[in-house]
C-alpha cells in the first residue's frame, strides 16, 4: 500500500516545499477523509497536490476542485498527472481563494483549509466555505508554532470549539517540528 502510495507521490512536480502533506502525512490526513464520505470536495492551498492526491485516493467517489494562487504552468506536471490518474474528479483553478464562490457554485460535503496561514486569510476562507454548506472543514497546521493560533482563534470565533478535534503532530513531515490538524464536524 506505501509503496502504491511513494510511486504515485513520486509523479508529482519536484521540489516538495515546507508545509506539504506529503506521503508521511497521509495516512492521517487519510482517517479524516474517509469519516466524510465526501462526494464533493474543496481544497484552498494545492502546493504541488501531495493532500489532492491523498483526497483523491482516500476518497474513490470524492470529486475535488483545488484552488491555488500558483500559475498553472509552475504546477502543470501534477494537475496533468491527477487529471489524468483521477478522470473527471479532479479540476485545478489558479485562483486566490477569494474567489471560492466564483469558482464552486454548489454545496459542497467537505472544505480543507491549507491556504493562506495569516488569522486574516484562515477567516476569510472560512467564511467564504460556510456558504458552500459544508458538512466537515478540516484545517492543516492547527499546532504550528506560528500559525496554529490562527485556525483555532478562527474555529473559536465561529463558535465551533465543541464541534472540533485538534490532533496535534510532531514531525509527521520530517521538516516541520510539529502541527497538526483541526477536524470540525458541522453534521
Ligand atoms: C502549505 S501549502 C499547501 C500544501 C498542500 N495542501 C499539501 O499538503 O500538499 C499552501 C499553499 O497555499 C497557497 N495559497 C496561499 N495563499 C493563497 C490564496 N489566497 N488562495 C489560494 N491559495 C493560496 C500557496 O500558493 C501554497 O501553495
């Protein structure tokens, strides 16, 4: 299964960036998915789409619009690769997720927030999610030492503290000393 997994990882664009929930990762990020059974998914913050393609392959129904600022031409080998590997249940959109509601015009099952880290953009992509009336939103870097107050300052300001489990990690990815996830269940 990890070695399915490493095969499929290693045709992703090169040069994986801090922050990546890379093959390390996807185990958990892959207990999250499966509780969802999401039929319909975004994801804001596609890097080189290491968690699209844990999404993608936890989720054999799932289908996922990834939203990225990065030009289509820097990570034209992944999405071609996910287009192509995951026919019809993948589609990229280079797009700042201020646009989100442009972008996805139905309910959605399933938000995952990995985009803009400041307080002001974690709040703003939730906002913005709310109104695809998700059934689950997941947030990566719940216990980053820089942006871990952030998500949980927003999940606190929606009023969402008891409808959420933070599952904190060290070295899941071998370059960041620890983080973790936020999983708030709004069924
Ligand atoms: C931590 S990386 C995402 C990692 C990815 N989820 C993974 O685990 O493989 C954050 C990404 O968010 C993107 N990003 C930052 N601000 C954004 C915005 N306003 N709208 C959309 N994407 C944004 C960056 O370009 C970067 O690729």
């Amino acid at each position: 299964m990890m070695d399915t997994y490493r095969e499929l990882f290693s045709k992703l664009i090169s040069n994986p960036t801090v922050g990546e929930l890379g093959v390390d990762a996807s185990e958990s990020l892959s207990k999250y998915a499966v509780k969802t059974n999401a039929k319909m998914m975004v994801e804001i913050g596609f890097n080189r789409g290491s968690s699209a393609l844990t999404f993608l392959l936890s989720l054999p129904e799932v289908v996922l619009h990834s939203i990225d600022i990065r030009p289509y031409e820097d990570v034209k080998g992944s999405v071609d690769f996910l287009t192509e590997q995951f026919p019809g249940r993948f589609f990229y959109h280079h797009s700042s997720s201020e646009f989100l509601l442009d972008i996805v015009k139905e309910p959605v099952d399933f938000v995952f927030i990995d985009g803009d880290h400041s307080y002001a953009g974690i709040l703003r992509d939730t906002e913005l999610s709310v109104q695809l009336n998700p059934k689950y939103i997941l947030y990566d870097d719940a216990c980053h030492p820089q942006h871990g107050h952030g998500v949980l300052s927003v999940i606190e300001r929606m009023g969402w503290t008891s409808k959420t489990t933070v599952d904190c990690y060290t070295n899941i990815h071998g370059r960041i000393a620890s983080s973790g996830f936020a999983f708030v269940e709004l069924v």
